[in-house]
C-alpha cells in the first residue's frame, strides 16, 4: 500500500486565539514496501505527518491518500508505535500483543496464533508468558512492535521508536526492527533526529525546512542492506550521506 500527501497544510489555533501553522503545502510518495525516514529541525511538524497519515488530524488544506483513497479518520490498515512501548503492566507479553486484535473482536485461537507468530519474528519465543516489568527497555519495544504488526498494518508508522535506548540495544534493535520489516514488506514512516539512524534504515530520506515544515530536499540512499543496518554501518558512505543531511539543516537554520 502506497501513501501519498497532495499540497498538505495543516494549521492549529493556540490557546491565546492565534494560528499555527505546523507543516506547508508538504507533497511526497512513498511506495509499497519502501522505508522512508523524515528528519529535520525540532518542532517543524514530523509528528503532525505521522499523526495525518494516521487519520488522527484532517488536513486544513490539501490531501492524504492511502492507496488512492482519501484518509479521513484511523483506520486498521495503518499501525503507529511511539516513543515509548505503552505495554499495559497487568497483562503479560501475549496478551499484549494480542490487545489490537481482541479490540477489533478477532476469535482468541486467532489472535493467539497471530501473536505467537509475532513474537516468533521479533525474536521474543519464549518470552510470551512475561510481563513488562521483567523484560529490558530493549525487549519492550520489539513487544511493541509485535503488537504493532499483529493487527497486520498495510503503513507501519514509527515516531522516534529508538531514542530512549542505550546505543548498544539501540543498535541491536535497529537490525531486528529493520529485518522485521523488510521481511513482512510493509511500507514504512519513520521519524528520527538521528541522522546515521535514517540512512541506515531508509531507502529515501524526506528533509524538512523549520516551521512551517515543508520538504526542502529528497534524497535517495542508494546503498545495500537495508534490512541488516549492522551490516550498512561498515560503508563509508553512511558518513557522507549523514553529513550531506547535517549540512541541508545547518543551512535551513541560518536561512530561518
């Protein structure tokens, strides 16, 4: 499923009367199965994206497409996961995992295989009768993720997923993310402010300009492995591409 933003702005009005204007006339695709990262200064509307292409804000002008068909509310064939994993505490790994599907009245011999076979690609067998609190900050967010792609999103929509962990889990679970996704063919959004995190992951990279965001540049990572972000970090060219990044917002911040 392909998604695809047609002139997007979306403004909001502040307590004090005034009208904010988030992201501007903002135009982009992405398709089926591609992995997409959007990167650019604090507050220039990344999440707002995220949160339009969930169906969770209307544009005020302009239009969001999934597969050709205008998105006006959330719908299942989109999965978000944040920053933080939002496992509920009382119940264990699997019925976490199988939260969604219970909510969308899936049979319980069906969820439990869907879950069971989530855990089994996000590398938690075995772990199944956890809960939270026994498990590393590291092993949460693949709990997350599996819940994320039980309800089998066509869009996996990720807002900064890795950026409370250590650099070593952060590593680890960027590899197992990305073999996960790359595995199931799901297109994928994600938003980071790590620069090596985006071209490592991605196979195009969306710049924003400060706020209002709009997309200043494209880039295309044409590099190898992108479903082994281990093995993409050995290329010397990850660093050019990074610096080729660092340098677009270096020159948004002195233009603003």
């Amino acid at each position: 499923m392909g998604l695809e933003y047609r002139n997007v702005t979306k403004q909001f009005l502040t307590n004090d009367g005034t009208v904010l204007t988030a992201v501007n006339q903002v135009s982009f695709h992405i398709a089926e199965g591609e992995f997409v990262s959007v990167v650019g200064p604090s507050g220039c509307g990344k999440s707002t994206i995220l949160s339009m292409t969930a169906g969770l804000y209307q544009p005020t002008t302009g239009e969001v497409l999934l597969n050709g068909e205008l998105v006006t509310a959330p719908n299942s064939k989109v999965g978000f996961m944040l920053q933080k994993d939002l496992l509920l505490p009382w119940r264990n790994i699997i019925t976490n995992i199988e939260f969604g599907l219970e909510a969308r009245g899936v049979s319980k011999a069906e969820r439990r295989e869907r879950a069971l076979s989530e855990l089994k690609h996000c590398h938690l067998a075995g772990f199944e009768n956890h809960y939270p609190y026994q498990l590393s900050g590291g092993m949460r967010q693949r709990a997350a993720l599996a819940r994320t792609l039980a309800i089998d999103p066509a869009i996996v929509l990720l807002d900064e997923p890795f950026s409370a962990l250590d650099a070593q889990t952060k590593m680890l679970l960027q590899n197992s993310f990305a073999s996960t996704i790359k595995e199931t063919a799901k297109t994928t959004l994600l938003i980071t402010h790590d620069l090596s995190e985006a071209v490592l992951m991605s196979d195009r990279i969306l710049v924003l300009s400060e706020r209002p965001g709009t997309v200043i540049a494209e880039i295309k990572v044409d590099l190898p492995h992108r479903e082994r972000p281990l093995e993409r970090r050995k290329l010397a060219e990850v660093n050019d591409y990074a610096a080729e990044l660092f340098q677009l917002l270096k020159l948004e911040e002195k233009a603003a």
